[in-house]
C-alpha cells in the first residue's frame, strides 16, 4: 500500500471523522509509522484485522512502540489480533483516540520510535 502522506508528523487536530496532521485533513482512521500515513478501512475495534494491520508488519523494526486508538471509548482487539501480535512479541498499547493522539504526539517529541492506528472518532 502507497502512504498517503511521507514522512511521520504529529496529529495537529482529531474529530469530525478525520485527523489533521500537517495542516492537511483525513477523512477516515488512519495509520501512521515512520514511513507515512496510510488509510485505515475501519469504524471499531471489531472490524480490525490482521490484514487492515499489515501496513504495520511492512514497517517492522521502524518503531518500537504501537498505539491503537480504540474510538471514543476503551475497548479491547478481537482476540485473534491480539493472538497474532502476541505471536510476533509485541504488544500495543489500547486507549481511546484521544489519548493515543496525545500520547503518540508526546512519543514523537522524545524522539521514540513510535507508529499508531487511529479510529476516527465523530
């Protein structure tokens, strides 16, 4: 899959469907790692698959911290996602967007290696 954007920005804006991130607007959740932000076709947890993550397994070994931002509020990854990330060592982090956004932001300001997945919330 081709980024949508190059380079890792912070989030400058959440809400109304979408993100801001360098003063660009977009529409939808999103995916980003140290080598661009990528669409991300999903509304909740519950339609997150191992397949709408493998943008995240193309960039292994570029970050070293992933954020999940849940929605509006908490929830866990279907058991299955959770048994694939286990499977490979990791383990994200789950919190609702709004404090991902602002934890993945505060990450990139201490220079972590650091890429989130973020539902789009209203």
């Amino acid at each position: 899959m081709k980024p949508r954007f190059s380079g890792q920005p912070p989030v400058d804006a959440y809400g109304d469907g979408g993100f801001r991130l360098e003063g660009q607007r977009f529409e939808g959740s999103i995916i980003v790692t140290p080598q661009g932000l990528y669409p991300w076709s999903v509304a909740t947890l519950d339609d997150v698959t191992a397949e709408s993550l493998a943008v995240l397994a193309d960039g292994a070994g570029t970050f070293d911290f992933l954020l999940i931002g849940s929605g509006e509020t908490f929830a866990r990854l279907p058991v299955q996602v959770q048994r694939h990330f286990e499977s490979r060592g990791f383990s994200p982090d789950i919190m609702k967007t709004s404090a991902a956004c602002r934890t993945y932001n505060m990450m990139l300001g201490e220079n972590r290696r650091v890429a989130a997945a973020l539902i789009a919330v209203p």
